[in-house]
C-alpha cells in the first residue's frame, strides 16, 4: 500500500479488493491449516514515494485524505476479513513518526478497526523515532514504540533489547504493557497452531514445492505481469543474427538479485541473469557489451566489465 500519487475512487477499490483477496487466501477461514499463515499488511497508514533515493520521506495527510484514500484497503483487510498482520511505516505522519504513534496503532488500528492481530516494527524502524528527533537514543525510542502499541520489532535494534530490559527495570514501561504485547503474540501462535504442530512436515514441503504445476504458473505469472514500455522499431523479441546490442544496469548480471528482495542467497534452482538470458537468446556472432551504469552492486561505475 505505497501510493505514488494520491489515488483515485477507482485505485482505492482495486487495492481493497486485492487486500480482501490476500487475506483469504493467506488465512482462509482456518489459519492453523498447514497451508496457512497470518497476512501481514506493510505499511501502516502508508508510505510516499521515495524522494532522493530514500523510502522514508514523510506523509503528510489530512484526515480526510486519511479515511477516504488510505484507510480503505485497510478496512478491506481487517474490518472486513480480519488480517492478522500489520507493519508500520517507515514514514512520519504529520510530524510524528509512525512508530511512536499512538493514534495510529491504537485508536485507529486497535479501536476503530477492531484489529486483533500483531503489530511489527518495520526493518530498523524503532530508529526513525530518533531521525524524527522524537527520541535522543534507541532506549527512548523503544518507550515510544511500546507505548504506541509495536508488539515487536524484525530487526535487530536495542529499543527492543537490552534497553527495553532497563526500562521495565527502572519503571519506565510497566510490565502490562510488556503483558500486553506478549499476549498478543501468543494468541497468534495459538491460533496458528503452533504450540501443538511447532516444525514444518518437511516431506509435504518437498513434495509441494518446485512441482512442474507451480513452476508453469509462476512462468505464466512472469509472462502476464510484464510491461513493454516502448519496443521500438520492434527490437523485441531479440532476432538471432543481431549484429551488437548493449546490457546496461547492475542487476542485469546479478542471478540471484533476479528474484527480488527479501530471499536467501543458497537458491536451489537454477535462476538465469538478464545478460546470460539475452546471451543463450542470440546468435554466437552477435557482440554482447555489458556496461554495469551506476554503482548499486560493487565499486565499478560505467566501465565495460564482460563482452561476449
């Protein structure tokens, strides 16, 4: 739920079904079935686009924008079909960092949508609470976030460590609001059935996943969920006795980067690189010239690394 633009009635009712849809088929109507999970929702109430390269720029939404463009998917999701999960976002709002919100993950979430499930703080989110100059140091900032109603953080950041320790010690956060959370995360791990079925049936999951079924379909998703933005003087698809062509970018010789963000590096099936795909496509004559661009991968910059 990252808006670029303020969207329209139409975007908005597009998104809300889209969320109605991942929630039942995440949860289902049983979410200790072994083919379920709890859907978790990124990122509450939203982010804005990035501005200089940074995903944390603020969001500035009166309440109006609030419950007529960005709520609504959510409602979709919670109110409507009960999700069980939501993140909170890197971004301010009004001034105030979401994770130290209150309003946000209490009277909003918690009261007005009826939210039952767990709340995550965002990759290092705890810390935007000391960008946002709200906190002086991370033993702050974890007293915020507790207070506003972050259950638990999925990083690796003190506010929600040792110092959160010091806190309750020296009296700072009391003990139900520790209860509070705890209880929370519990009664998800209840629901789930984990407590009775804690581990994986490895066999089941080897016999499920890379099924020739599942493979066909994620090849077709690839297919359908492409956009050419402009093919001109109709380049694609590639012809075999093409005389030169350039590959710029430093993903397009990345394998594993291939499949996105958010996966381990030990990937068991064989995953092809744009550069390698275009190399087995065209003719043995053709002159590959790959040029990496900029530096997102390694310290190289606009210096021809491979022709082939």
């Amino acid at each position: 739920m990252n808006f670029r633009r303020l969207p329209s009635k139409k975007r908005v009712y597009m998104i809300s079904k889209i969320a109605e849809n991942i929630v039942q088929a995440a949860q289902g109507y049983d979410i200790s079935a072994p083919d379920k999970v709890i859907a978790i929702f990124t990122d509450f109430p939203g982010q804005n686009p990035p501005v200089g390269g940074l995903e944390r720029e603020a969001l500035e939404v009166s309440d109006r924008t609030l419950y007529t463009l960005l709520m609504p998917p959510w409602i979709a999701a919670i109110k409507k079909n009960g999700a069980l999960g939501v993140m909170a976002s890197y971004s301010s709002v009004d001034g105030v960092a979401a994770h130290s919100s209150e309003k946000l993950f209490t009277k909003i979430l918690r009261e007005e949508l009826g939210f039952k499930g767990i709340v995550l703080g965002e990759g290092g989110g705890l810390g935007t609470i000391i960008t946002e100059r709200q906190a002086v140091d991370q033993k702050e900032a974890g007293i915020q976030a507790m207070k506003a109603g972050i259950d638990i953080g999925i990083s690796t950041e003190d506010a929600y460590m040792g110092s959160l320790i010091e806190s309750v010690n020296e009296g700072k956060i009391s003990m139900q609001l520790i209860d509070r959370s705890l209880a929370r995360l519990l009664r998800i791990k209840f629901q789930l059935g984990l407590f009775e079925h804690p581990y994986i049936d490895v066999e089941r999951a080897v016999k499920i996943v890379h099924t020739d079924e599942h493979k066909e379909l994620a090849l077709q998703t690839a297919r359908e969920s492409m956009v050419l933005l402009k093919n001109e003087k109709n380049i694609l698809p590639l012809k075999k006795d093409i005389r030169s062509i350039a590959v710029i970018g430093p993903l397009a010789n990345a394998r594993i980067e291939q499949l996105g963000d958010y996966i381990p590096q030990n990937v068991p099936q064989e995953v092809v690189s744009v550069l390698q795909g275009i190399n087995n496509k065209v003719s043995s004559k053709t002159k590959i010239t790959y040029v990496k661009g900029c530096n997102v991968i390694g310290n190289k910059l606009n210096e021809i690394e491979k022709t082939l």
